[in-house]
C-alpha cells in the first residue's frame, strides 16, 4: 500500500473593492491559488482535496466565550513517500 506525505495550506486570496466592481477578482483569486499549486507541484506534491474548517473565535485572550464563527478553506496536497 502507498504511503504518503501531506501538506495542508490555507487558501488565500487578496483582492480589492475596485477588482470586484471590474470582474476581475476571480482571475486574480484563480491565479494566487495556481501560484501555490504550481510551488508546492515542483515540491513533489499534487493536489489532493480541500476541506472547509469551521473556526470559532474566542473573544479576548483568556475567554471561553465564543465571539463568531468563520470559516477557512485549506488545500491538501500529497507526495509519495519512497
């Protein structure tokens, strides 16, 4: 049975107000994601799958209270073990 390793990256994309309004900001998301891909593909890693991961945000640094949930999408990449 294969063995792997993975790589778990978060995804991260930077727009701004005036991309949206022009149409452009899924171009510029496609191509910040294809950046890491083709980064970690020369690593040795492909793609594997992503997973949405639910965040709860604690509110102040020692609270147990839970101000608001957000949500991250991070990207597994793979690469076999030899």
């Amino acid at each position: 049975m294969d063995q792997y390793e993975y790589k778990v990256v978060s995804v991260q994309a930077i727009v701004s107000e005036g991309d949206i309004a022009r149409g452009i900001a899924g171009e510029k998301i496609g191509s910040q994601v294809e950046i890491s891909l083709c980064d970690l593909a020369k690593q040795g890693y492909e793609y594997y799958r992503e997973f949405a991961v639910p965040v709860k945000v604690a509110t102040g640094c020692f609270s147990k209270k839970i101000g608001r949930e957000l949500t991250f999408v991070v990207m597994v990449f793979r690469r076999l073990v030899r």
